[in-house]
C-alpha cells in the first residue's frame, strides 16, 4: 500500500508542477480510449443480439450508449491513475494528462461522473443484472487491474483481462437480465485472447515497460518465457473458439471459419516463438500477430452476428 501511495504522490507532483491548458472536447474523448472503447461495444452488441428474447431498438441503444460510456470511464479512470506511468513511455507520453491538456482532477471527476451516470442508467432502464455486471466491469478494471495488478505482477495482464472479457456478458444480460454457458463462452475465449495479443506487442514494447518500470511479462520473465506463454494461450484458444459452433451457438460458416482463422493464428504464434525478438525479422513476426489478432477477434464475433441477424430477418 505505502508503494502505491508513493507512486500516486510521484504522479500528483509531477501533474502539480504541469501548466495545465484548458482541454477542449477532443481531449476529453480522448481519455475514453476510443479504440478500446470501439472493441467493448461490438463485442457487447453481439451478447445482445446473440441472446434469446427481445429487446426493444430504444432500450437496446441505451444498454449500448451506457456499456460504451462506462467502458470510457473505466479508460479514462486508468489514464489518471497511471499519468506517471504515461509520461514516461513514448506510446503514451502525448496522452491528455501528461501532454498536460487535461488536468488529474478534470478528469477524475470526468470520469467519475461517467461511470455512475452509466451504472445507474443501466439499473433504471434495462436491468439490475446488467447494471451490476457493468459495475463489476468497471471495478475491476479500475481496481483490480489499474491499481493493484499493473504494478506488481507480470500476470497484470491476465487476471486483469477478465474485465475486457466482460462486454458480450453485459449485453447479454441487459436482453434476458441473467446469464448462461453461452455469454461465459465469449467471455472465455476473449480472455484467453487477451495475453498473446498484449504480449506480442509487449515484445515489441519491451524496452518501454522496463523503463516505465511496469512489470510485464517480457520485463520480468524474459522474451523466451514470453514467446512460450504466447504460444500457449493460443494453444488453448484456438479450440476453444470453435466451440460455440460445436454447441450449436454458431452455424456452419463460424464452424468453418474459426477453424481456418485459428490455423493462421497459431501459425504466427508459433513464428514469433521461434524467432529472435532482437532481430528485425522477430519484431515483425510479433507485430504481425499483435495485428493479426485484432482481425481475428473481430471476424469471428463478426460471424456470429451476422450468423444471428440472418435468422432474425
């Protein structure tokens, strides 16, 4: 604890000596995590549309407009508790605190404000299931994640992915209001999706973690450990993503797609684990499967929502 409280001090200070210019509306959006925040609310759509029952169009974009606005308080609350940590690494130094667009009180009471609006909102109008599983969502990402794991543990990662993992689950249950096997699926493939995909571009990142002092898993295991792990994960995410079609959640087309996506998947998992991190040819293999998974997350949860559209139509 008296760690975190020095960190916090460290990064209080370094925003109190910061002129801070007045942010206009672009630096608040900013602070959402626009990209991230895009991801959290496809994959939440096809909870929505995959789950059985009815929800009307109006309601339904609420559920929407409250996950992605409280997915963007969750983005906004990291970058004000990790401000010190984005000054130091080039990936984020030009983020609104430490680019000093945005003060850390602005935005923590920005965000803050979000977070509640979006909770309450989604208790009031969709439903109490959905809203506490969007608190949940929040709160671990903030909590479990921000402040306790991604200073102390190279597993930071892992366990703080569940929150990433938890969208298709919320829209879920925003339509029926509880949840079963099928949203757990989602969530579970996202999850185990979420360590190759940060660790390939950890690799690539390495040098910037190590002197941010954030412990991820190449800092403090090293790059062969890293490029095992990958491995790994996307030894147990492949199959795993080929069953929703075994279970009859997704038609023939996923069935078939899945297994091809996977297949290339695991081809580049199994290049960067052979490869040399500190050769240019290392690096490429890392940022072509940090690229490609992006491509494979989005088509297949693509593939169930059309798969479910058309039986809707």
């Amino acid at each position: 604890m008296s760690e975190t409280l020095t960190a916090k001090g460290e990064a209080f200070s370094m925003a109190a000596m910061a002129e801070y210019r007045q942010g206009g509306v672009g630096d608040y959006f900013a602070l959402l995590k626009p990209r991230v925040m895009s991801l959290v609310v496809f994959t939440s759509i096809v909870g929505m549309v995959a789950a059985p029952g009815d929800i009307h169009w109006f309601l339904g974009f609420i559920a929407i407009l409250c996950i992605a606005v409280g997915a963007g308080a969750s983005g906004a609350l990291n970058m004000w508790y990790e401000a010190d940590l984005d000054a130091k690494m080039e990936r984020t130094k030009e983020r609104p605190i430490p680019a000093g667009a945005v003060s850390p009180g602005d935005a923590l009471g920005f965000a803050s404000a979000l977070a509640i609006a979006s909770v309450v909102t989604m208790g009031l109008l969709i439903n109490i299931a959905s809203a506490l599983w969007l608190a949940g969502t929040i709160g671990f990402y903030v909590v479990i994640y921000t402040m306790w794991l991604k200073r102390r543990t190279p597993q930071n990662i892992v366990i703080g992915g569940a929150s990433g993992a938890l969208p298709p689950v919320i829209g879920w249950a925003a339509v029926t209001g509880s949840v079963s096997i099928e949203p757990i699926l989602l969530f579970a493939i996202i999850f185990l999706w979420t360590p190759p995909h940060f660790w390939a571009l950890a690799l690539v990142r390495n040098d910037d973690y190590e002197n941010a002092g954030v412990p991820m898993l190449p800092v403090v295991a090293g790059v062969k450990n890293t490029q095992w792990q990958i491995l790994l994960y996307s030894l147990l995410l492949v199959p795993l993503a080929v069953t929703p079609w075994l279970i009859g959640m997704a038609g023939i087309a996923y069935g078939i797609s899945s297994i091809v996506l996977g297949a290339a998947f695991l081809a580049l998992a199994v290049r960067v684990y052979r490869g040399d991190i500190e050769t240019e040819k290392g690096q490429k293999a890392a940022k072509q499967l940090f690229g490609y998974s992006i491509l494979y997350l989005f088509l297949l949860f693509a593939i169930i929502l059309v798969e479910d559209l058309v039986v809707m139509i």
